[in-house]
C-alpha cells in the first residue's frame, strides 16, 4: 500500500509537470499566432509562473488523484480536468479584478484557456488509454473474489469494482442470510455456511466481507480459513449496519476516524475556501449590481408606501448566535406581525413588495451579511426566532442545519420549498433538503444553487410571496 501511494504521488508529479510544460507551449503558441501583436517578455514570464504555479495547485487537488489511475473513468477525468481549469479561472480572474492589474488582454486569455485546456486535457486522456491498453495486455491474471454480505457497503464495492476496473476483477457472486434487494437476487451464490466450499471448488483468489463488524467470531474464522488456503481476506466495514445510521470515514494522519454524520465544512480547508467564495462573490455583487440596482429600488419602495427602505430583523444563524438580518422592505409599516410568516395574499405585502419577493430581489441586502460574515452566499435559510423555538420542540434533526453558516439561497429553496411552511410536512422536508446540503457540501454545488436561483429568479416561483 505504501509503494502504490509513493508510485501515485510520482505519477501525480509527472503528470503535473507535463501539465506545466503544456501551458508553456500555450503561451509560446499565443506568441506565433500574434506575431508582433504579443510577445512572450516583460512580466509575461512572471504571469506564466503565477499561472502554471496556481494550475500546480488547483490541479493537484481538484484533478486528483492521478489520471493514470484505472479505477478512474474516462469521463471523470474529464469533468475533473474540466472543473480544475473553471477554478483557476476564476482564481485568476477574481485575482486580476481585485489587484486591478492587467497582465494579459481578455482575447489573449480566452485562447490561452482554450489551447492550453484542450491540449492538458487530450495529452491526459490519451496518456490514460495508453495505460490501459498496457494493463490490458500485459497485466496480472484476473482476481476472482466474492463478497460476504448484500450490505451497502458490499453493493458499492461490487458496482466500484466491476465498472472501473473489469480487466483486473472478476466478481463470482454474493453470499448472505439476510433479505437482499432484488438487483443483486441473481448474483446470490448461497447463505453464510456455502462460503468456504464455494471457495474451494471455485479457486477464489478474494473474499471481501461486506457485514456488520460485531460478528467477530464469523470474521475469525474466514480470516483463518483464507490463510489456510492462499487467500486474500479483505474487510469492507459495514458501519451502517454496526451503528444502525449513516457514517463517514476520514483520517487523522494514518489512523480512520468515523463520524456517524458527514460534515465537510468541519474541515479547516473547506471553511477557507467557502469563505473566500463568499467574499469574492459578494464583493463583485457590492461592486457590481448594488450602485445600479439599490437606488432605483429604494425609489420604488419610498413611492409605494411610507416607511424605512431597509428591513432588519434578528434571526438566528450558526450555531443559534442571533444577528441582524437585513432585507429591503416589503410590508406595510403601520400594521405589525412582523414576526409572522408571510401568506398567499397577504394584505401586509406592498405592491413593489410583491415583485420584490416574487423575484427575491428583497434579499439583496443579505450579500452585506455575507461580507460582514453572518451569513453565506449558499447555506440553509435563516428562520425567525418564533420558528427556531416552534421546529426545534418536534422536529430533533432541525438543529443541525444551524451547524453551518445560514445563506441568502440554499438548496430546499431552489428544490421548491420555500415561503409559507404551514401545510403539513413542509417544514420536515425544508430541513431534509438543508441536512443533504450540509452532508455534501462542495463548491461545485455551490455555484449550481447559484445557478439555479438565478434561473429561478427569471423564471419565476409559485411559492414566492
């Protein structure tokens, strides 16, 4: 295991430095197809360093692991060298706006993008097919192996294994006790006891056991059995079915350490970047949209009616800390309930109020929270203080929605749920969709609820009242 590590993390820097000297050719190639028009001098060189150093270090995270890896699909690779190269993108241009330096023309970037992305990306995947063809043809005999319980765990073994590396493996079958769901009925062998004479008449080379970890003495006794007999006994730990719930699995140096929720933005790393999206974002929304937008909004909500332009209201966000929630102001000032959830048709929803809500435009002032910290661009939406001590009595998982920063949009809005949270259900489902955000939390997720909403606003939501 340690030698297939060092031999991947070589693979990794070759590969990188491959990468490297591509985008040099890129630039170089920038410089004959301008001839006159664009030279390779100056503080070009030093824009190259910046540029091949940042790819180094976006690619080497979000491009990994290696793509000589055969257990890596040819489209994987390609949406990861696809998603690595949209980050430095956008590192580099969001460097660009806020040193406002001008290093390189936009056409010039626009093609250097284009021919060093094409170029990196080609060379990879054929450098990949090359690879397998050189596993297919002169690697190992297959490895025949079973798998010892139909868990989830074993499940995802036999689907990891036979779609991503069928010329190594060759799977036998399942063998289980307990009820299996009907996709994997026909690849049953027989129950727990048939295991050890299937292996002998089959010539098994590898059972994986795929069970609850509490069965010590059945663990025991096919490990011995495996050593006996020139085997290879390799455990999936089936930790759902030990603990009865979802677990996740990361490591403390060496060591793995179960976390029986996923957590991402627990991590130290995940926190700094999604801040730093948050403050690159919002301040090209401050920058950007607000000298344009708020005055002609502030405009129209003076005309509609009397009152302040801003709304402020304090809701509770990470961890139940209160802070004031800004918003422009949508209701009438002179008849109260501001502590109640808005309605279909209701009579304190102004006229611009109600195309400021319908397009949730009323929350632009919120990207002033997220600069200032209190809030994210993305994240479970900010409840009312009345709301938080209602759910929190007879839904028990509402809480952990308050484990992350709360956000202007999030993902139950963009799945529909959102507004009025009276009809039965509503709300359970609202933190059912905020709980998968925060299990599965990744940039990239981000920028698609970004989009969504963007796309919503335009289109319009029913429940936006």
């Amino acid at each position: 295991m340690i030698l297939y590590a060092r031999r991947t993390h070589i693979n990794q820097l070759i590969l990188l430095t491959i990468d490297v000297m591509i985008i040099f050719g890129a630039f170089r190639f920038i410089e004959l197809y301008h001839r006159g028009d664009w030279q390779f001098g100056g503080d070009y060189p030093l824009f190259f360093a910046i540029f091949g150093l940042l790819w180094w270090i976006v690619a080497g995270q979000v491009a990994s692991p290696a793509p000589l890896d055969r257990l890596t699909t040819y489209p994987e690779k390609f949406w990861s060298l696809v998603r690595a190269f949209l980050l430095h993108a956008v590192v580099l241009v969001a460097g660009i706006l806020i040193l406002r330096v001008r290093l390189l023309p936009i056409r010039y970037l626009v093609l250097l993008y284009g021919s060093a992305g094409m170029a990196v990306i080609s060379t990879r995947l054929v450098l990949a097919r090359l690879y397998r063809l050189y596993r297919f043809r002169w690697a190992r005999p297959h490895s025949r192996f079973i798998i010892v319980g139909a868990s989830r765990s074993g499940r995802e073994l036999h689907e990891f294994l036979t779609l991503h590396d069928p010329v190594a493996n060759q799977f036998l079958g399942f063998f289980a006790d307990e009820p299996a769901p009907d996709s994997v009925q026909p690849l049953l062998r027989g129950r727990l006891a048939d295991v050890q004479d299937f292996c002998l008449r089959e010539q098994v080379d590898e059972i994986y056991f795929a069970l609850p970890l509490n069965q010590t003495d059945f663990i025991q006794e096919l490990s011995s059995f495996a050593d006996d007999h020139f085997m290879a006994f390799r455990i999936v730990p089936d930790f759902e079915g030990t603990l009865h719930k979802g677990v996740s699995v990361h490591y403390h140096g060496r060591g793995p350490i179960l976390t029986v929720r996923r957590h991402p933005l627990g991590f130290r790393a995940n926190q700094i970047a999604k801040r730093a999206f948050d403050l690159v974002f919002s301040g090209l929304v401050i920058v950007g949209i607000f000298p344009f937008v708020l005055p002609v909004l502030a405009l129209l909500i003076k005309l509609d009616s009397p009152g302040p332009v801003f709304f402020k209201q304090l809701r509770p966000g990470k961890r139940n800390k209160l802070f004031p929630c800004y918003k422009l102001r949508t209701m009438r000032t002179d008849m109260g309930g501001t502590e109640l959830q808005a309605t279909k048709g209701d009579a304190r929803v102004t006229r611009i109020g109600r195309f400021l809500r319908a397009s949730s435009l009323d929350e632009i002032p919120q990207f002033f929270n997220v600069w200032l910290g209190h809030m994210s661009v993305v994240g479970p939406r900010p409840n009312m203080v009345s709301q938080l001590e209602e759910y929190s009595k007879h839904i028990h998982t509402y809480a952990q929605r308050h484990t992350v920063t709360p956000g202007i949009t999030g993902y139950a809005q963009v799945n529909g749920y959102r507004g009025e949270t009276r009809a039965e259900g509503s709300m359970e489902k609202r933190v059912e969709y905020d709980l998968k955000y925060v299990e599965n939390w990744s940039l990239l997720l981000d920028v698609k609820i970004i989009g969504k909403t963007v796309w919503n606003m335009i289109a319009g939501e029913k429940n936006a009242y």
